[in-house]
C-alpha cells in the first residue's frame, strides 16, 4: 500500500462514489473489504490519514473516524513510529492451495440429475406475485411462531388440490406442511425409532437419500426387491419388518407401477397399527400417456401416511411439502416435529397458498406436462438410436429414464467417462441395495429436444469407452 497509494486511494475513491451512506463509514467499508479479499495483507502500511484525505478529497476527519472504526474491530493497528498498518489476524491467504472450497458445485454442460424439474422454468414471475401478495397480506400475526402444522389456509387448499389431482378424501386437519419429503422421511424415522420400530423396508433399487436418513436414524434397512409389479408385499411378514416406504405409482428409479393386487395387500399389512406405511408421491403429478393414477393413500388414507413436495413440480430449492397423517399417528407426528425442531417459513407458505389458489400452480404443471413428454420422446429416440444397451420399460411419467446398459459394463468407467465429456446422469447402482445389473438414471427435465441427439451421442460414446 505504501507504495501504490496512489493506486488504491483511487481505488477506494471509485468505492466510495457509487454507494450512499456517511463518507467514514463508506470508508471503512472498503478498507475491511480489501483486507477481507486479501488485497489488503498483514502487515500492509496505510497511508496516513492526511494523505488519504488529500488523495480522496475529504476532510482528515472522515479518515481518522474509519482508521478508529477498523482498530476498534482489529482489522487495524496502530503501533509505534510504523503508521496503521492491517493487523495479523485479518486477511485471507493469497495461496490458492489454501483458498476455501467454493460454494458453487462445479456446473456441467447439460443438467442430467433425475433429482431436477426444468430450473430454467420455474415461474418466477408468479412466484415474485405470490411472494408480494403474502407481504402484502401476512396480518402481524402470521410473523410470528408459524402454526406447526402449517398454515390453515394452504392445508385447505392443498387437502382441495390433493382431492382433485391425486384422489386423496382429506381435509384440511389431515394436512401436516413439511420442509420438503426428506425432512418427512427423516422426521417419521425418529417417530418409528420412537416407537420401537426396528426395521424398516426399502425398495431395491430405490431412493438412496432414504436410506441413509433411515440408516443414520439408526434403523436396520431390508431390501425389498422390485420387479415389474413394485415389491411383494409377502416379504414384510416374513423379513419382520415394521414399516415400509413405497413409491407406488411410480417407483423411483425403475418406474413401475404397483400392481392393484399388491396394493391391496401391502394395505391389508397396514391393518395391523403396529405396521407403518409410507408413501412417497414424489413425481406422480407428471403422467404422459393418460391421467396420473391415484395414489395408494386414496384407497384408504387412514393406512398410509402420504408425501409430497414441490421439489419436482417448482423447484427444489422452494423446500416445501405435505404430508397426510392417519389420525392415529398425528400425537406421534407432533413430537416428532418438536423433536427435529423444523417449522416451514410462514411466508414461503403463504406464497404457496396464493400460488395454489390463484390457479398458478394448476396452469404450471399442465404447462410443464407438455414439456417433459416432448423432452422424453426425443431422448428417448435419440438414445434409442445410437445407445448400447435397452430403455427400462417404464411408464410415459416423471422426470427421468431407466437405462440398461450391457450387463459387462462396468457403471463407474460409464460415470466417469460421462462426467469427463460434462454430462452427469446419475448411476443406477446408487440406488441399488444388493448388486444388479448396470444401468444410467438420465433426467430428461433440463434437456431440450435440440440438445436429444447431442446427450445422446455423448452418453453413447461414454457406454462405448466403458
Ligand atoms: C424418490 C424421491 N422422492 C422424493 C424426492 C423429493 O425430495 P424433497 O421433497 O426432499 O426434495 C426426490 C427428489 O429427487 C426423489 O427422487
């Protein structure tokens, strides 16, 4: 600094220009900000407070009260005969091999998660609207403690929206608001810790993010293998299992559909109080071919606790979701809430509500609807003629494909060479619980159709080096 004082008077003059506020104040702000980016090191010397002054035209003063600011909170200090200099403790290291990690994951060409609906189109414009009508109408009582259950308002309306779109007969009093389905899964595997559940059925292949909830709860995990049906709801008795999370109208990954007659019988299971069902809907508002089925909890939702999100219908950053509680859980429900201590921001609520009932969330999703269907039939073409391996029959539904690939190949040199050409889909074996064969989980939802034939080739190419 002593020797480029200049330079950095101008500098800071540049800052403190374009900002408003007291010039002293504006003044330490810069001078913290350098010393926070590493411009400014340890040790540096500032020029004295006149000559700072001088060079950017303010009274002595305005200097003296900032150096005085930057002592007081230790960036600065003032010893002996050497002038201010930044003091020791502050500062970043210039070294990159010491720099932070940074906070961004590193982004890749074309988005190939199944976990994301299209990003680009999350409908920001109604969202902004929902957000402004919820500050606009929140009463000073709404800004406190959020109900813990959630809002009445959005209950209702979503109690309405789960009745007309997944075939759930629920009110309002069966709706409980959740910080998405993975704080759901994990707020229900501490109630069945609580109840001295033990073992927990899982599909296999299935979510991983549920698995290691229900691991780290310290619950014992049986798979439950999947075939073209959905699992074999015989397998619970005879594994002794005491609750099961299924995702029966279109399991994730393979995407089938749970047969009529399992359903009955995983629900003739659940008679039994002591037995736990969970379902997770995760995706089902995206059918393609024909209206989305209904989802098991319809046939009898005082035997399944129901989940949702928005997570595949907005955006999985919104972190919100619902869940429906048979009346005989709820006691157990409510302390487990209070025992994770989640509460949904009221606010984001209260957006949701308006979305909802505005009509806004109706009109996204049948938007969206024609999208994904568009995007899966041309990524689906496109593979078709140039992947090795087989699509995994599954329904016209969701938000990604199952891909088979040749039972020689060896999955992580496939994920590997896919990464290095900057396509990530995600590997089959992630979700699986005991070994099968090879296969690539491919989101389709950020990959329009004039990219198809480009993934395509890339993910083929990357089969191909494996
Ligand atoms: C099987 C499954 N369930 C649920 C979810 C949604 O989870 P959340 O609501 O916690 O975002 C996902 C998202 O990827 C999923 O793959």
């Amino acid at each position: 600094v002593a020797n480029d004082q200049t330079n950095s008077a101008t500098e800071l003059l540049v800052t403190l220009g374009g900002k408003n506020g007291a010039v002293n104040v504006r003044l330490a702000d810069a001078v913290r900000t350098r010393i926070g980016e590493g411009v400014l090191q340890p040790g540096d010397r500032l020029p004295p407070s006149r000559v700072l002054a001088d060079q950017l035209g303010v009274s002595r003063w305005v200097v003296t009260e900032a150096y005085e600011q930057l002592k007081a909170e230790g960036y600065l200090t003032a010893k002996g005969g050497s002038g201010t200099t930044v003091a020791l403790r502050a500062g970043r290291p210039r070294s990159p091999a010491t720099a932070p990690r940074p906070l961004d994951e590193p982004t890749t060409a074309v988005d190939l998660s199944p976990a994301n609906p299209d990003l680009a189109a999350f409908p920001r414009a109604d969202w902004r609207r929902a957000i402004q009508h919820a500050l606009a109408t929140a009463t000073p009582r709404q800004l406190s403690y959020p109900d813990a259950q959630g809002d009445p308002v959005l209950r209702r309306m979503l109690a309405a929206y789960l009745h007309r779109a997944r075939g759930l007969a629920v009110d309002a009093t069966d709706v409980h608001l959740t910080a998405g389905t993975r704080s759901a899964v994990s707020m229900l595997c501490q109630l069945l810790q609580a109840r001295g559940a033990r073992r927990i059925g899982l599909e296999d292949p299935g979510w991983p993010r549920a698995r290691q909830i229900a691991e780290l709860t310290g619950l014992e995990v049986m798979p439950l293998p999947v075939d073209g049906e959905g699992f074999d709801p015989d397998a619970l008795t005879s594994a002794g299992i005491d609750a099961v999370l299924v995702s029966a109208t279109h399991q994730f990954p393979t995407g089938t559909l749970m047969s009529p007659d399992r359903r009955h019988r995983l629900l003739a299971w659940a008679a039994d109080e002591r037995h736990v069902v969970i379902e997770d809907d995760y995706d089902a508002e995206f059918r393609y071919d024909r209206r989305p089925v209904g989802a098991l909890a319809a046939l009898d939702p005082q035997r399944v606790v129901y989940l949702g999100s928005t997570s595949k219908t907005l955006a999985p950053a919104l972190r919100l979701g619902w869940m429906v509680v048979p009346r005989r859980l709820i006691d157990a429900v409510e302390a487990a809430r209070v025992a994770t201590g989640v509460l949904v921001p009221a606010v984001d609520q209260l957006a949701l509500a308006h979305l909802v009932g505005s009509g806004s969330y109706d009109r996204h999703l049948r938007k969206m609807r024609k999208v994904y269907a568009a995007r899966r039939a041309a990524l689906l073409a496109a593979l078709n003629a140039v992947m090795p391996g087989e699509p995994v029959p599954g329904m016209a539904a969701g938000l990604h494909l199952v891909w088979r690939l040749p039972d020689e190949t060896d999955e992580d040199t496939v994920l590997a060479a896919c990464r290095h050409a900057g396509t990530i889909p995600a590997g089959l074996g992630t979700c699986r619980i005991r070994p099968g064969w090879p296969g690539l989980l491919i989101g389709y939802g950020n990959v329009p159709e004039r990219l198809a034939a480009s993934v395509a080739s890339t993910l083929a190419e990357a089969a191909r080096s494996a």
